[in-house]
C-alpha cells in the first residue's frame, strides 16, 4: 500500500467524518465545572436543534428560521469564536448548548457552551492514548449524539460514554474495544453512534459484534449483530413500507437491522477490493429508497427496498461518489461531492432515481453540504462558506465568504438560524439568519 494511499485515508476519519477549561471539580472524577427556511408556527423550538451528526433526522437538512440571502462584504457576523482542541469531531446543538467533542493534552474532553455566547457551562473528560499512525490529528473523530437529556460520545479509542446534558456527570462508559477485541483499524473509531428506541446503537467491528445495541440508560449489552468491521460511517434510523430500522454502512456494506432486536432484515456488499479503502459518508433512506455511495471503487447507487428485498434502480462510480461527506436530498436531486479529496473533487447534482449527473462544478475541492428550504450551505476544506440554489438546473452560488482558516474537515451545525463550525484551532458561531 502505498503511504500517498493511507495518507489520503486519514482525511475520510472526519466522520465524522472537535479550548476552554473548568476550574472547580466536581464529586465525579472525570467532570470538572466551568464558568426549509421558516419555523412552522407553533412548532416544538427543539426542532431547530442540531442534536445529532448531520442534524434533526440524520440527512443534512436544516430545520429553523430562515437564512438570509446575502451576507454583505464582510460575510456573515460573527457571534462568538473559541479555541478548541483536536478533532475531527463536529459540534452538535441542544436546548441552548453546543456540545463540543475534542482532545486536549492526553485526555478526550466532552464541553458544554452558551450557544448564545460561548460560555463554558460544563466539561467532562477522561485519558487517551489514541495515537494516528500517520502523524495527523488524533482527536475524536465521531460526533456527539443527544437524546434525551444526555450526551452520547465515541472515541477514537472505541471509548463510548454517556454524561448528563445538563451536569456533565457522568452516567455509564463502554470501552468497546478492549471488551469485543476490536482492532485499531487505519484511524480509530469514527462512526457517531444511533440513538433508536432507548438504545444506543454502534458499528463497533468485533467478531459476532459488528453491530452492538446498548441499553441508553445503564450501557447494558442489549443484543449483537453480523461480523462487520467498523467503517467511518453513521447509521441512520428509518421507516421503509412501516417498518423502522437501522441502516448502516458498515466496512463489508449496507446492512439494515431491526433497531428492537438486531435481527438482520437486509444487506448488500458495498466495499473496495483494496484494502486502503475508507465507507465513510451515512446512506440517506427517501421513503422506500436508499441511496448509498463510497469511494475506492464501489460507487454510489439507489437502491428500493419494498420490505422484503432489495432492487437496484442504479449503481455508478462515475456519478456521485462521496469520498466522506453526505451527500443532501432535494425533490428528486441529490446534491454533493464526487470524487476523491486530495485529487480535487467536484459539487454534483445528480437524478436520485436514475444517477444521472445534471451539473457538476469543479475547483471547489471537498467540503460538506447542508440543505435549508431551497439553499445549499456549503462549507469548504478551505474555511470558505457559500450559499447557492439547491437547484438541478445549475450551480448558483448566492454569497460567499471566508469564514475559517483552512482545514475545515468536521462537518458543521446549523440551529435556529446560527452556523457552527470548527478548524483544528477554532470553533466559530455564526449569525446566517434573516
């Protein structure tokens, strides 16, 4: 394997593809205290809330005020900026706070902070060894997940933890890997676990537990399913023809489960011939489709799944090929980036049913992409934010602006209309609202 290869590997761990600290301890050890565009009237506030990677349901689409269209000269506010610690770990939002999942020094540190105003609220951590063996960023990789009133974390070291959103106390932890003899693989645990029915469901990758559920309130083991390795990749929970799963994109492929039981209801391999090869970006489930995609070699590809088998409508390497990043879903259009990171890959905007590509715009290099109402939210590898028409007649960008240092790699978070996003240095909130 060539180190050029495994170099450009690392990049996919942002799945999940992230410097403030208390100053009084606590009773427990491992916490310390510090100091579519438009609400639907009447709707629960929590809505709004980015609780979860990719957000409220795990697609990549924005649920709160609307944006604005245009930025002026200087780009949207800044609100607050804070430096933080390692990580490709994204922050998430709940009930007022932004959760922030980072390394600093040799411990993984889980903060709450004012979303208002940055304001540290809370911090719980506990010791790492988590060393990369390529020399790059050895922070968290997953992020956080809230549900319930408690914060769900998983670490590079397959540490799962569960804290109180409210105190930071710690409720249960799982040391995943040492328990099923889970092997370090190319860059650590990356995938954010699901929360589904009172379980905290993960792609741990041991032998007879590719797939663990555990009780959300006590870390009990619940049930355990396939060999899968672990991937980069998030599962997702979902309701096909009635029925809810979880629909996950493993190391081997796609594999849906019944979230009750572990039972496995229907799989399909999806993974390279090469060993240097990286299942990275969630499987977005629109009613009865799924689509799905990696790079290295599998493609992209809709598949239906009516309850009982899968039929596939296409499959493509040459469509929408996502080396980490999600791609968003739009009235019949999925929207996101094909290609590989460090070869300069391309925005698309390609037919769900037919894979068939209606724009493509080169020289944006990678990034993420969020959907609100109409409008894509595009956040670069090099920090610049754009917001464009999530439309498949053409790429229309609508305002640009420079909004971080390059390299942005954690995906970001968008709740009641303010953007939160993060370097390897800083994590900044930014004003998008109306």
């Amino acid at each position: 394997m060539r180190a050029r290869g495994l170099r450009c590997l690392v990049r996919l761990a942002v799945l999940a593809v992230a410097l403030s600290t208390g100053t009084v301890r606590g009773s427990d050890p491992g916490r310390v205290q510090g100091s579519d565009p438009g609400r639907v009237q009447g709707s629960d506030p929590k809505r709004a809330d980015w609780p979860q990677l990719l957000g409220r349901d795990r697609d990549g689409v924005y649920h709160g005020p609307a944006l604005a269209e245009s930025w002026g000269p200087g780009g949207p506010r800044v609100v607050w900026q804070k430096a933080v610690g390692s990580g490709f770990s994204g922050p998430v939002v709940a009930q007022g706070r932004v959760i922030v999942f980072h390394r600093i020094g040799d411990r993984e540190v889980v903060e709450s902070l004012d979303a208002r105003t940055g304001a540290a609220q809370w911090s719980y951590g506990y010791p790492t060894s988590y060393r990369d063996d390529f020399g790059f960023d050895e922070g968290p990789r997953a992020v956080p997940v809230v549900a319930d009133g408690v914060v769900y974390t998983f670490g590079a070291e397959g540490q799962l933890h569960a804290v109180a959103l409210a105190t930071g106390t710690r409720l249960w932890s799982e040391d995943t890997m040492r328990r099923y003899k889970v092997a370090k693989g190319f860059f650590g645990a990356a995938g954010s676990p699901l929360v589904e029915d009172g379980k905290v469901i993960a792609n741990i990758g041991g032998k007879g537990a590719g797939i663990v559920a555990f009780d959300a309130k006590t870390g009990k083991v619940l049930w355990t399913a396939t060999d899968d390795e672990a991937s980069y990749s998030s599962a997702v929970g979902a309701t096909i023809a009635g029925r809810r799963y979880a629909v996950f994109l493993t190391r081997a492929g796609l594999v849906g489960v019944d979230p009750a039981t572990g039972r496995v209801q229907f799989q399909r391999r999806w993974r390279a011939r090469q060993a240097a090869s990286v299942n990275a970006a969630t499987p977005l489930v629109i009613g009865d489709l799924i689509f799905v995609s990696a790079e290295y070699g599998p493609g992209a590809g809709t598949l239906r799944y009516d309850g009982s088998s899968l039929a596939e409508l296409w499959t493509s390497d040459d469509a929408l090929s996502n080396h980490y990043a999600t791609s968003v879903h739009h009235e019949g259009y999925l929207y996101g980036f094909h290609g590989r990171q460090e070869t300069g890959a391309s925005l698309r905007a390609v037919e769900l049913r037919t894979g068939k590509v209606r724009w493509n715009q080169d020289g944006l290099k990678a990034g993420s992409v969020v959907l609100a109402g109409n409008r894509l939210v595009i956040l670069r590898e090099t920090g610049e934010l754009i917001l464009a028409a999530a439309s498949p007649e053409a790429f229309r960008p609508l305002a640009r602006a420079q909004v971080l240092p390059a390299t942005v790699r954690a995906f970001p978070a968008i709740a009641d209309g303010l953007l939160y996003g993060r370097n390897d240095k800083t994590l900044v909130c930014l004003d998008l609202r109306r």
